[in-house]
C-alpha cells in the first residue's frame, strides 16, 4: 500500500539514504529539513520524483501534514555540528519530538524516533544491551546531544502509555557512508578526507578507543522493519548497529591501506566525556527484526571512499 511517509531530517546523510529508499518502494515521501547540516544536493536526485516534496522547516516549530508514518531524524548527529549551538540541538530532540508526536497523536501515524547509542553515555557495560540504562555525564559537552536524545526517548514512551502514540524506538549506533558531510569531524569522514589528500590523519588521545561502524544501508533496512515489520505493540528501544569493532588505530591503517595513502598518523588530544569503548549488542534486532548488518567495515569503507573521490 502506498503510503504518505514524513522523513525529518531527510536532506541528512541518513536522511536521503531512507528517503530513497522509501521512495523506491513506491511510496510518497515528505522530507523536512532546515538544511542546517543537510544540503538540497543529498536529495537532488530525487527532486524529479513526482512522489517527493522537500519542505524547508524547523521542527522546533510545529508542523501539519497528512501522514501515515514519521520517521523522526531532524538532528544534528556529529560532535562538530551539535555543539556549534547546543542550545539549539538539545532543542531541536526536545522541541522536536513533541511536535512530531503531537502530529502523530493527530493523524494516528506511527512514528519512529532516530535515537543513538550516545544514551548509554561512557558505557560502563559492555556490549550495550538496551535494558542498560547508561552512564552519561548531564552537565558536559556532549550533554546537549545526549541528554536530548534520552528525553526524547521519555517523550516518546510517555506519549505511547499517556496518550496511545503508535511509536518505534530505534537506537543507531555510529553510522557511515556516502552523503557523509565532508566536514563533519566524525572520525570516518575525517580519516578519509585526509587520506585522500595525503594529510596526517587526527587520532585524537592514543587510538585505543573503540567504535562499531555500520554501513548506512544496512541501518536503513533496520530502521524499515522497525518501522513496518514488528508487532503494533512493540515499542523497543532496540538496538541497530553493527558489532565489528575496531579502535580508531585500527580504523586509520585501514583506510590508508584502502586508499593507497601516503599520509601518517598525528596525535591530538581526547576530547572530554568522549567514550572509551562502544559496541551494540544487537540480539534484540535479531530477535524481533530478524536483522543483522551484512556489509563489513571494508567493503563499505571502499564504497564511502569511492564517494569521497568525487567530493573532494
Ligand atoms: P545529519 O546531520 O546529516 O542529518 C540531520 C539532518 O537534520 C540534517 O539534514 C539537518 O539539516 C537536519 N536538522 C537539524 N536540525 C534541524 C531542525 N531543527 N529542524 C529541521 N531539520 C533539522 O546527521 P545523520 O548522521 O544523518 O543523523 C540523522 C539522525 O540519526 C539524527 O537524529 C542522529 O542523531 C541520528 N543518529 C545518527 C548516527 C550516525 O552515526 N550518523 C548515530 C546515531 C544516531
Ligand atoms: N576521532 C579521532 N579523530 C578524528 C575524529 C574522531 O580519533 O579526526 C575519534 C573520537 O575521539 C572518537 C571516535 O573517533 O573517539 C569516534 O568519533 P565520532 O565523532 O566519529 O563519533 P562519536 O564519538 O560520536 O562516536
């Protein structure tokens, strides 16, 4: 059945890739955006598509549109960006949300929110089960991001028991791909870009840190069954991500190795409450989503790496 779908950051990186994808399944796609991080020329190659409209709009300011789902992704995702103004990215979760779920309780739609693994904080369990309630400093500079993404997780859940919102909660945990913002600073993008210019690649602190990395289309595929496969009464949170993890030591050789870079490694300092370690335990997805990634770091990092080249 076709459906009206409202993606909320849809000029994003993840954005256009979900809205593609929606769109390729037939159905009419609404992308709102405030271009603040994503750009009209992620989606240009969809404005042709008689069934998708791109809409210039805040989501701290209410929003009406007849809609089937919502898939709430309007949010600044990379440290560089969500501090540039945290007063707006906290915000941005919390205004955000409320507006999104006030149109969902309207037009009964179902509505999934783009939460992240950052809820967990500086885990203290690791891999990160979603009954973990996580270990976040409220007060520091990584707060805005994640302390608003956790209320709007409460957000979500009290409109579902208060009000019957028909929601879905999805957890993502650090994503890459083609439609990254070259300047973004998150760790993939950047080791790429200056691989490909033969710049020293920025490990910040010693590199024994950890990330999971999964490829943007399988996060996609995640997030669609989230959205149209399970249960009216299952909310989630769960957990979408993949569980190959790598230091950033590790990450850095790679993608000299894939690019044929002669570039080295310089040493800057750790940012404060950035994570020591981070992997998703993604027995939940499995279970209920029957999901699991299916692309390795290599062969999406030579699929992100091929985009970069015509970007930079
Ligand atoms: P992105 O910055 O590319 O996309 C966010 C989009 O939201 C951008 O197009 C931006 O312009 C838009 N936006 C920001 N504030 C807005 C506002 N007030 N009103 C309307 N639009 C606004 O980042 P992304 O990586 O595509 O992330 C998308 C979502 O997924 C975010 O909610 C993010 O928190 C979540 N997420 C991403 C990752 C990741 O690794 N990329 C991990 C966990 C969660
Ligand atoms: N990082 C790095 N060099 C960079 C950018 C990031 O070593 O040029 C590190 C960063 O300190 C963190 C990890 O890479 O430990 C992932 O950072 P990113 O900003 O991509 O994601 P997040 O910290 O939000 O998971």
């Amino acid at each position: 059945m076709k459906k009206k779908i409202l993606v909320t950051g849809g000029a994003g990186f993840i954005g256009s890739h979900l809205c593609e994808r929606l769109l390729n399944e037939g159905h009419e796609v609404y992308a709102l955006d405030n271009f603040f991080t994503g750009s009209k020329e992620n989606v240009l190659h969809l404005i042709k598509n008689p069934y998708f409209e791109l809409i210039r709009h805040d989501v701290t300011m209410p929003f009406f549109i007849e809609t089937d789902e919502i898939y709430n992704l309007a949010c600044p995702a990379s440290p560089v960006h969500y501090q540039h103004n945290a007063i707006k990215t906290i915000k941005t979760s919390v205004m955000g949300a409320i507006n999104m779920l006030g149109l969902a309780k309207r037009k009964n739609a179902r509505i999934l929110q783009a939460s992240t693994s950052e809820v967990y904080g500086d885990p203290k369990i690791h891999p990160q089960p979603e009954e973990y309630w996580g270990h976040v400093n409220p007060i520091g500079i990584r707060s805005c991001y994640d302390e608003g993404k956790r209320v709007a997780e409460t957000l979500f859940m009290d409109y579902h028991r208060q009000n019957k919102v028909r929601i879905k909660i999805v957890r993502i945990f650090n994503t890459y791909g083609p439609r990254m913002h070259p300047n973004d600073g998150r760790v993939v993008s950047n080791f790429i870009v200056q691989a490909l210019q033969n710049k020293d690649i920025t490990i910040y602190g010693d590199g024994t840190q950890t990330r999971s990395f999964q490829y943007v289309d399988d996060l996609v595929e995640g997030m669609i069954r989230m959205m149209q496969n399970t249960p009216e009464n299952y909310v989630g949170p769960v957990n979408i991500g993949n569980p190959g993890e790598f230091t950033m030591l590790e990450l850095a050789e790679k993608v000299i190795q894939l690019t044929g870079s002669k570039s080295k490694l310089t040493f800057l300092p750790l940012p404060s409450d950035d994570p020591l370690q981070r992997k998703p335990d993604i027995s939940e997805a499995k279970k209920m989503l029957d999901w699991e990634p299916k692309i390795h770091l290599e062969e999406g990092l030579i699929k992100t790496i091929n985009y970069f080249k015509t970007v930079v």
